[in-house]
C-alpha cells in the first residue's frame, strides 16, 4: 500500500512539473517576456533602523576626586588630542594639602629609613638589642605605607609620577594641578568652563579612543532566530555596503514589538560617526539567484517560476529565500540559470492546471 501511494505521489509531482509546449500561435499571440535570472552572494534578511555607537572601552572619562576651580582650558569638544597633552589646569586646596602630606610622609619615611639602617648596623655588632632593629623596622613599614597612600593620592588627583619624584626631591608644593591626556584620541564630551568651580567626581572630559564601532538596533524575533553571533553579514546604509559581522544578540524578545536587540561590528573604513541614525539593510553571505517578483507564481503551496526551454515552459518548484518590493531572491539552482518568464504567468499557470486534469 506505501509502495502504491508513492508511485502515485512521483506522478503527481511529474504531472505538476510537466513542460508546457506551446504552438506558434500561442507564442506570437501572447508575447511572452523573458529575463535572466541575476546571481548574487548575499540575501537581504531584515531592514531596520540603527545606530553607531561606541563600545565602553574606547571611552576614557577624566575625573577629580575634589573640588577644584578652573584656571585655563587648552581643548574643547570635538578637538583631537595625543597622549600626554595638556587639556586643562586647575587650582585646589585639597591639592596644596595633599602635596604638603605627600612631602611631610616622605621626610618622615627619610627619617625612618636612615634611623633603621643605623640600628641593623648596631644590631649586627652587637651593640644594641634585637628588640629595637624589629621596632625601627616595624616603624618603617608603618610610614612606607604612609607614603604610599600619599603618592596614591596624588596619582587620583592628576599627577604622574615625574611630578611626584620631583615633589618629594625637591619639597617644592606646585600650586596648580595640570590634566593631562590619558591617551589619544577625540574629546567627545567636555563639562567645564574657565573660571568656574568643578564638584568632586564630576566627568571633566571623555575622550573617545581608536577602534572600532558598534552598530546596534532591533529586528524581529522571527528574523533574529536565522542568524547568530559571529556570522558574516554585508550592512548597507546609503548604497554603501559594509562587510561586517554579528556581535550580539538578546537572549530577550521585547514584549512590545516582538522583537530583539542586535549589535554588529562596524569596521573603521566604514567611516560612520557616533549617534549616526539610519536605515540599515542587514544581508546574510549566500549565493541565491535574483528575480522579478512578477516571474514568480503559485501553485497549491509552492512558489513555481516559468523556464523557456526551446519551445517548451518547464515549471519549476523555487525555495523563496526573502523578497522586498520587487525582487525575489531564490535558493540557488542550475535549472534557474536559463530564460524566465516574466509576463503572461497567470496564462502559463492555467496551462499547467489544464494539463492535470487531462
């Protein structure tokens, strides 16, 4: 009985797929139009608006653990900056106050370290007791501590180390405190003004590093469960196409929309600048063949398409990868490769319809 139901499902399937030949007549009365289908390595999956973001890491925020008043700025916003510039000076008393305890914990540590260098000499000759090389040791660990926590300080407050050495060498307190660029880059982001009071804490520059960007977005849960992190992808924005890849996506479906969050890597020859907002078309790198949707017809529940096969039209059965407006993008087949009707497809199908009631 299997064996039977089979047979007649292959002549079913034969008799769907059977050419249709037409006379001459039929030919120069219908005129029908052809075209070629177009090949192509890759498949538009989804359109959406985007943005261009910058990852975290290639923002560096400039704070100040104290209030402080701003005596010159020597770069603004959207300036460019090396590593090592100047971008601001600045006046404090918590500065003044921390040099001079940095300057007081080092003439202190002198001290201790002289006085415990002399007492291990005495101890190994036997001059005095034990008992007071481990309490002079002890001592100095206590201000090496002081001193470090002095230094830190410092460093919180803007100054490198140059600055330090030179502070405690030299016992001179400098009044003002000049920020300097962590490294290079672009100030995206500046919060002070010349004359002005700064909070503690508060972002007195960002500045936005080299590296690559992100592109993020929302696209439908449906579309999002064809693709994966990692996965090549070719983004066009403005009839610029961008080889790029799949970064992220949520594990979450935003109950409003039915949709999740995307994030791409956008390469640096890509040249879109942050907060950038567009519609992106997302492609996936596949080779499928493209035709006009008015080449493609139904029957039952399968795409069919026309191909001219001398005076014959072969119906055959496509896989409909995605489509928009007027394009059908098609799994790849060598059968598809040949003329395609593009006109009188209503007449072709009856045709084919005719032909299984026979």
């Amino acid at each position: 009985m299997k064996k039977r139901l089979f047979i007649l499902f292959v002549l079913c399937t034969n008799m769907l797929l059977a050419d249709i030949i037409l006379t001459q007549e039929q030919e120069k009365n219908w005129q029908i139009e052809l075209s070629k289908a177009k090949e192509t390595s890759f498949v538009p999956v989804a359109t959406s608006m985007m943005r261009v973001t910058t990852p975290p890491k290639l923002l560096q925020t400039i704070s100040l653990p104290y209030e402080a008043k701003v005596i010159r700025l020597s770069k603004a916003n959207f300036e460019s900056v090396t590593k090592g510039e100047l971008l601001a000076v600045l006046s404090s008393s918590k500065w003044i106050e921390a040099q001079k305890d940095a300057i007081d914990a080092y003439i202190e540590f002198s001290h201790n370290q002289n006085e415990a260098n002399r007492k291990s000499k005495l101890c190994q000759e036997q001059i005095i007791a034990e008992k007071e090389c481990i309490a002079a040791d002890a001592e100095l660990q206590r201000v090496k501590v002081k001193l470090s926590s002095a230094k830190n300080l410092l460093k919180s407050y803007g100054a490198t180390d140059e600055a330090i050495q030179k502070l405690t060498r030299d016992s001179t307190i400098v009044p003002n405190i000049e920020l300097y660029s962590p490294a290079n880059g672009v100030i995206v982001q500046t919060n002070m003004e010349l004359g002005k009071n700064i909070s503690a804490s508060d972002t007195l520059f960002m500045i936005k590093t080299a590296g690559e960007d992100w592109l993020e977005g929302e696209i439908t849960h449906t579309i999002a469960n064809t693709l994966k992190p990692a996965q090549e992808i070719i983004v066009k924005i403005d009839n610029k196409e961008i080889k790029s890849k799949i970064l992220l996506i949520s594990p979450t479906i935003n109950p409003q929309n039915q949709s999740r969050y995307i994030r791409i890597f956008l390469p640096k020859d890509a040249k879109l600048i942050d907060g950038f907002i567009a519609k992106a078309e997302l492609n996936i790198i596949k080779k499928a063949l493209v035709i006009t949707k008015k080449a493609l017809s139904q029957s039952d529940t399968q795409n069919i398409v026309f191909v001219k096969k001398e005076q014959a039209y072969k119906p055959i059965k496509v896989s409909v990868l995605a489509e928009d407006k007027n394009l059908c993008y098609l799994e790849y087949s060598d059968e598809l490769r040949g003329d395609i009707a593009t006109s009188q497809i209503s007449v072709l199908l009856n045709k084919m319809q005719e032909s299984q009631h026979e």
